[in-house]
C-alpha cells in the first residue's frame, strides 16, 4: 500500500494541573478527515475515518508514516466502521461496522496480520442482533466479545462472541425487563473472562435512563446498576472499564448534575455506585465520549465530545477516588476539535486518541 509521510507536531501543550495530574498532551500528527484510533501493537497505530468516502481502515506509526489500508465496500464489507478495534495473538485485527454489509444492518470484519480485509459476518439474520454500535474487545481466551445495539427476536440487542466465522454466537439476548434494552457501548472483559457493559434503557416507558451490567457464561446477566433520576447521569453510550481489583468505571453522556453535562461514575467490586464527578460543560467539556483508559499512573482518561474553554471538547483524567483534571481544551488551532470518541495505550504508557479536524494526539501520564 502506498505511504506518505506526514507532518509530526512536537510541541507540548502543558495540561491544566488542577486535579489528578499533570499529564502532558501533544499532536502526534495531522492526517485527512476525522481519524477514530482503535488499536495499537508496538509502534504502529490502526484506526478507522468513517467519514471517507468511502470510509477507510489505516494505520499511522508513530514516527508518521501513514497508510490506507482497505477502503470500505459498503455492500460487502460494511458501512460506518466503529473506532475500537481488537488485535489477537498473531497479529490480526478485527473490528464492526454500524451499516452495510448483506442484510444492511452492520458487519464484523478481519484485517489479517497478512493484509487481507475480510467480512466475517454480516448482521441481521433472524438469530442475531443488528447495528454494533461500538467496536469489539479482545478477552483473555483470544476470543472476541461485543454487542450489537438493537434487533435478535425482541429488537433489544445482544452480546455476542467470536474466534471465527464457524465460531460466532450469541451469548445473551436482551428482553427489555431488569436487564434493560440496547446497549449502545462496547463490553470490557475482566481477567477473570467477566464481560461489563451498559444499556441506554431498562424496561419500556419504566427506566429510560439506562443501565450497567455484567454477564459471565456460568452466572449469565446481572444488572450492576439502574440510572434513576438524572444526578446519577443518563445515556451510558460508552464501554465501561474494569481494574484488577473488579471495580468497574464508566460515563454517562448526558444529564448528571445542574450543567446536565454527563458524569463521570464507578461500582466498587462490593457493589456501590458512586459519582466521581458532574461534568459542567464551559470549563471540562460536555458529553464524555470515550471509554475511559486506565492508565500507567493510576488514573482514568476520557474525552468529550463538546464544550471545555475552547468549545471544542476536552481530554480530562480523573483518579479512582474522583480528583478530575482537565488535560487539554481543544481549541482548532492547530491541535483539533471534537475527538472522534476513543483512546489506545500502548506498551510505553502513552495514551492516543483522533479528533474530527484530522489531528492525532498524545497523551504522556
């Protein structure tokens, strides 16, 4: 595949050192379009601009080399790829895509270690759900695990799990009763192959606000937790995270105090839900739109899709005990605006994400 060198930035912008940290932000490079980082191994990052046309799977290493390596067929191989992507033992990558494929309702897809794109399913036959919202994850075992946001016989989406083609099931339907109804997120997976996700319903005009729950194959589903009033948050759209110590943290997109501006949440691992913090909008962004990255230092990273000083969203971090920073105000000067909604770590700490003005940054804990 041809390759173009692009400009790096090496500037560092200083992080905000009011809360959890002082972690340094910088733009890795600039690239056409709106780049959503999925996955990372060793140096190389892979990602997805779904806003191509037609949408595109690259990569960008990180002394900015940058290639297109598939462009979509949306007939064939999906439409709208989501941001997250898994990488298994031996090097190949696997993601979803919202739309597109044979029945038009999304597909799930490999690009080998090789460099072969292949559709590996395609979503909306009559036994599984329809519309992946939010990319896979990788669990221990070196199989796939996700959800799609609607549709299976009840039309509330599903969980489901995969190696290969021949291998794909679905683990749990979703009825729309306690255990709530489209899970608009991805899944984080527990070392001990606990899968944590979240719904944006619970049980039909009863519970609009949302849900988090856990599922493991000998004790099936379990809700964590219902989103009541709105103090609490509404509209938990992101996959939650998991420590080594089962305590689970996530965002809500909305809601959650007086700026209405999305919360900042965790269940401790004896089951208590707390809020860590109520975004407020101007200051530390509105609508948190990752999923949460833990990183080296001990504290969680995220980013919203909005507001912040510069009105452009913001990176923020925030320790496990609720002390929030904000890391950088986008501005569009030079450094992006309105990230694309998800962040990698990779091996040396370092923390990357994408925003809808073709910036890729840095974050060093």
């Amino acid at each position: 595949m041809p390759c173009r060198q692009i400009i790096l930035a090496s500037t560092f912008f200083a992080a905000v050192a009011t809360g959890a940290n002082a972690a340094q932000f910088s733009i890795l490079a600039t690239v056409t379009g709106a780049p959503q980082i999925g996955a990372m191994e060793g140096s190389t990052l892979y990602g997805t601009d779904s806003t191509a046309s037609p949408p595109t799977l690259f990569s960008l290493t990180t002394a900015g080399t940058y290639a297109v390596l598939h462009s979509f067929n949306a007939a064939t191989d999906g439409s709208g790829p989501n941001a997250r992507l898994a990488i298994d033992r031996a090097g190949n990558l696997f993601g979803t895509a919202t739309g597109g494929g044979t029945y038009s309702s999304g597909t799930f897809w490999e690009y080998s270690a090789t460099g072969v794109f292949s559709p590996l399913h395609a979503f909306g036959g009559p036994k599984d759900g329809i519309s992946p919202f939010q990319g896979p994850t990788m669990d221990g075992k070196n199989e796939i695990v996700g959800t799609t946001s609607m549709g299976a016989p009840k039309g509330n989406g599903t969980i489901f799990a995969m190696k290969h083609e021949s291998d794909y099931k679905t683990l749990y339907y979703f009825q729309s009763l306690a255990d709530g109804h489209c899970p608009f997120s991805g899944v984080a997976v527990s070392s001990s192959r606990v899968i944590y996700g979240t719904t944006v319903g619970v049980a039909y005009g009863g519970n609009p606000n949302g849900s988090v729950w856990q599922f493991s194959k000998a004790g099936g589903l379990q809700t964590l937790y219902r989103f009541l009033d709105g103090n609490d948050g509404e509209w938990p759209n992101q996959a939650p995270t998991v420590d080594s110590a089962g305590n689970v943290y996530g965002t809500t997109y909305i809601r959650g105090g007086a700026n209405v501006a999305g919360a900042i949440w965790t269940i401790s691992a004896a089951g208590l839900f707390s809020v860590l913090h109520s975004m407020n909008g101007p200051t530390d962004g509105f609508g948190p739109n990752s999923p949460l990255v833990l990183g080296s230092d001990g504290n969680l990273y995220g980013t919203t899709q909005q507001g912040g000083t510069g009105d452009g969203g913001t990176v923020f971090s925030i320790s496990p005990a609720g002390q929030f920073a904000t890391v950088h105000n986008f501005t569009n000067s030079g450094d992006g605006a309105v990230p694309t909604g998800n962040l990698v770590q990779g091996a040396d700490g370092a923390i990357y994400g994408g925003t809808s003005f073709g910036t890729v940054f840095k974050i060093v804990p």
